[in-house]
C-alpha cells in the first residue's frame, strides 16, 4: 500500500526524557524581507513599546484597575488569616482600602509622569544646548 503521508524533511531525535526535539528549523527558508525584519527588531519593538507605556499620562480607569487587582488580594490575606470575624467587616475594610487605592495610586503615577517627562525635557535641552 502507498504511503499516504509525506515524510519528514529534518530528523528528530528524542531525549531520555521522552520529548522529540527538531534538529534545527523544521519549517520553510525565511525570505529575505523576513531575516532582515528579524534581525534586531524584537529589542527595539520591546523598547519602543516600554517606552510608548511611559510616555502616556496616567488615568483613573487604569488607577482603579491596579486598585481593583490590589483590592482583591488583601480581601483574601483578610479570608485567610481573620478566620473567626464575619465577612461583613472584611467586606468594609476592602471597600476602604479601594477608596484609598484609587487616589494614590493615580497621584503616584501622576508624579512619577511628571518627573519623567521634567527629565526627558531637561535632557532635550541638555542636548540641544551642547550640540
């Protein structure tokens, strides 16, 4: 009978620990627009997206949501390590913590943009003063 499947271009070798690992690229030859796109873009597109982050001023959505995240977490350490009060006083505590979150987690954000781009400005000049 006529085998129907095509068989592998590359070897496979196994390890000891049962896993099949390809010798080398397995899949077809990059073009030559795609080796030149590959070759130093992922560390700048990682920079640049670091640097985009940032460079964006901060807003109340994004401060609720880290003091959402935030919120959650210490109802639980309070579910876990306040076992024998009820959770009505949890509930509370947690709603006060987010009212408290919220605003200083915006504000520190906000200082620490300010201060960023204070320094980018301050170096802007620096640049432009000795060039």
């Amino acid at each position: 009978m006529a085998q129907t499947k095509k068989k592998r271009q590359t070897k496979h070798r196994g390890t000891a620990a049962g896993t099949v690992s390809a010798r080398g690229r397995t899949g077809r030859k990059p073009t030559a627009d795609e080796r030149r796109a590959r070759s130093g873009t992922r560390a700048a597109s990682a920079a640049e997206r670091r640097e985009a982050r940032l460079n964006t001023p901060p807003t109340w959505q994004g401060a609720l949501q880290r003091a959402g995240i935030a919120t959650v977490f210490f109802f639980v350490v309070l579910l876990l390590f306040f076992k024998n009060q009820g959770i009505g006083p949890k509930i509370l505590i947690a709603a006060f913590m987010l009212a408290v979150y919220v605003p200083m987690g915006y504000y520190t954000d906000l200082y620490m943009y300010r201060r960023r781009q204070r320094k980018k400005a301050e170096e802007a000049a620096t640049k432009k003063d000795g060039a």
